[in-house]
C-alpha cells in the first residue's frame, strides 16, 4: 500500500516556497493542490475543487511566508517571483539603475522576517472557516520563502456551536454582490469583531523598523483568544521540531545550546548525583572513601544546592528564548 506524503513533506518539497501554498484533502484522503494562478500572498480555490468539496467535509492549509533569524537573504530577488526575477535579469546595469520597478529593499526583507512580522491567522483566514460549514479545519503552516522549511501550524477547527456566515460571492463577481455580502450583519460582525482590537498590526516602518511591544504582542494574543471563544473556535499552535511559539507572534526557531551551556547542564547533573549519593551516604551512617558522616551531609548538601541553582537558572533562561 503506497504511504501517504504528510502536509509538511509536500510543502517543504514546492520548488518556489516563495509562493503561498493551498492543500485541501477529505477525511482518508490524499492531499492535492488546489491553487489556482500561484502567488506570494494569496492562494485562490481553482472553481472545480470548490464544487468538488462544496458538501463534504474537508480540511484546508495554506501558507504564510516568513523568514527565520538565520535565514541568510544571498540574493534578495530570490524573494521576488520568478517571472519579476526573470524581467529584471533581462535589464543590463544601465536600465536596472534607471528602471523605476521596485525590488525587495532591506525594509522589505526585514518585514519578512518570522521576529518581526506575526505570521498569525488572518482576519480573512478566520472568516473564511466561518464560511465553510463543512470544513473540519483551516491550517496555516508558516514557512520559510527561502528554505520552505515549515516552522509550524496554527490549527483551526470548527465545533458544533461555530455559527456559519454567509459565503462571499465568486472572485470577480459584480462588485454590488460584494458590498451586499459585506453588508450582511453576520459578515459585518465576524470582520468588525479584529477590526476593533487592532489584531495583526505590523510593524512601524521607518529607518529603524521599529518592531513590535511586548504589549501589542499581548494584545495580538488576547484578541485570538477572544475571537475563538466567540465564535467556538478551536485554535492550537503546533511548532515543528526545533521551533517555539512566540505569542502574539509565530514560530522561531530555538536557539542552540552553545558549549558552555551544555557544560554547565552537564555540571548540574552531576552535583545532583552526587549530592544525592553523598546524603544517603550520610543518612544510613556509611562512609564513603575518608570522608567522615558529617562531612559526607556537608558536601552532599553543597552539591545538591549548587546542582538545583544550576539548573533554575538553565530553565529560566530556556523560557526567555
């Protein structure tokens, strides 16, 4: 019987991450592309997988571009669309100088960066789970435009109590139908609801980019958790491995241990050890090499302390990362 490829795999083996990725599967089914034209922010439902899927239950994930901290950008046009990067190889030095086409700056790389903007679901990625009564989940995998490397999954599940608004009319429907959607009070209320908490905002872009506060990162948080439990939405974030969750934020990855660190783990396990076998020692009253009963509690208390002080502190530093 031939395995079935997981999300992850698909996802991280697409040869321009660039592009924002669309899966649907039912349940037992296999994952398939349901892309339409690709593109770096949108990833548009092809109509005949909407008709297919229009009544069954189905899961969907698509994905949000960001770049990791170490995530070298050696060429920043690999972060422009192919066609773009084809355009702009085809200028000789005097017509890129003198050409007035944008391309990625450092403001824009920096934008893209996993620390700096969130990768959060979306007001329209909630709304539209609102819209699909069927759906058993939305998935937003958030993945490296570069590496493809997926650092983790926001997970959406409906529940029985999730209410179901209205569908939005077809991409390039009369723009009438589109205000009378927008108009409707279910609609009006699910966009309003993050409208009103500033959910999402980005970075102030200036000279520095100034990034993010802790409070508005606390504020992105609070306001996903309340949209879930208004609409009886379940939400989990699931990091990959070597990555954590950043509230408020997304995914990053951990940072390794350096050399010291590992010493110094090392060192505490083994004050603990031998903390332990000194304390015993001096509890049952045997003696261990020339060390006296009363030196053996001595030693083995000091040890015992100095291997719990060392090993708070390498736990309060692993939650700050």
């Amino acid at each position: 019987m031939k395995k079935k490829k997981s999300p992850t795999k698909i996802l991280e083996s697409e040869k321009e991450p660039i592009f924002e990725a669309g899966l649907i599967k039912s349940p037992g089914g296999e994952w398939e592309d349901y892309r339409g034209e690709p593109s770096p922010t949108v990833s548009r439902i092809r109509p005949e997988i909407q008709k297919k899927y229009t009544e069954k239950p189905a899961s969907y994930i698509h994905t949000h571009q960001r770049l990791q901290r170490d995530t070298p950008v050696t060429d920043p046009l690999l972060l422009e669309e192919p066609e773009s990067r084809k355009y702009y190889q085809s200028l000789t030095e005097a017509e890129r100088k003198e050409s007035a086409y944008l391309f990625t700056g450092e403001e824009d790389i920096e934008m893209q960066r996993a620390d700096v903007s969130p990768s959060l679901p979306s007001r329209e990625d909630l709304i539209d789970i609102l819209m699909r009564k069927t759906a058993k989940s939305g998935i937003i995998g958030q993945r490296d435009p570069l590496t493809g490397k997926i650092a983790g999954y926001f997970v959406i599940r409906r529940t029985k109590k999730t209410p179901a608004i209205p569908f939005h009319p077809e991409p390039g429907s009369d723009p009438k139908e589109w205000e009378k959607w927008e108009s409707k009070p279910d609609v009006k209320e699910a966009y309003n609801t993050l409208e009103s908490s500033n959910y999402g905002a980005l970075p102030e872009i200036n000279p520095k980019l100034t990034p993010l506060t802790p409070e508005q990162l606390e504020n992105n948080e609070k306001a996903l958790t309340q949209y879930a439990e208004k609409y009886h939405l379940q939400i989990k974030k699931v990091p990959a491995e070597g990555y954590f969750y950043e509230k408020g934020m997304g995914f990053l990855k951990k940072k390794k241990e350096s050399k010291l660190e590992q010493k110094v783990i090392a060192a505490s396990i083994l004050s603990l050890f031998a903390g332990i076998i000194l304390l015993s020692a001096g509890i049952t009253g045997n003696a261990i090499a020339d060390l006296s009963v009363s030196n053996s509690k001595t030693l083995g208390t000091v040890l015992f302390i100095i291997g719990l002080i060392g090993g708070f502190f390498l736990l309060k530093k692993r939650k700050q990362a």
